[in-house]
C-alpha cells in the first residue's frame, strides 16, 4: 500500500491540471478509493486527466465535476477528435501509402 503522504502527493499532481476543481473533497475521496482498490494507478490517473484537460470537449466548454469524472472511469474514454482532426485522418487513411525506399 502507498503512504498516505505518497497518495497526497500524487493526488495533487493529478489535482493541478484538472480544468475545473470543484468538490475537492469528492474528488480526493474517489481518487483514493480508486487506487487503493487497484482499479488504476496514479500514473493512469495523471495521463487520463491530461488528455482531458486538452481534448475539444473541455475546449468546448463541457466539463464535468472531477468526482464524477473518476467514478465514471473517464480516465480510460478514447480521446474524441474534432470534426476537422477526424476528416483528416480520414482522409489520411483514404490515400495511398507513400513509397519509401
């Protein structure tokens, strides 16, 4: 088990980049719960709440409290492209592979 000093910590690395940090108490209470259980580690946590932070749907506008993101296990949602970055990876993918020698 991780010292509570230790869950602090990376508790309040995960903590910092959070776009909207309400409810913190929630927040630390979820957190904890789940990675004490070993349902993620801090790292997963961290790297979730990071692609979070900057994907379009915060952008937009459209961010959830950061309880409810870890009760609902956002930290492994795939990272949802924009209209634009979508049709040019389609269209990426439509093209013929280049030649390289």
């Amino acid at each position: 088990p991780l010292p509570s000093n230790g869950l602090d910590h990376d508790f309040e690395e995960w903590w910092a980049p959070y776009p909207r940090r309400v409810a913190r108490k929630k927040a630390k209470a979820a957190w904890v719960r789940i990675v004490k259980s070993g349902e993620a580690t801090p790292a997963e946590l961290l790297a979730g709440v990071r692609r979070y932070a900057t994907s379009d749907t915060v952008k937009r506008g459209f961010i959830v409290h950061p309880a409810t993101w870890l009760n609902e296990g956002r930290w492994t949602d795939e990272p949802v492209r924009s209209p634009i970055d979508q049709a040019l990876a389609d269209l990426k993918a439509s093209l013929p592979p280049e030649d390289n020698p």
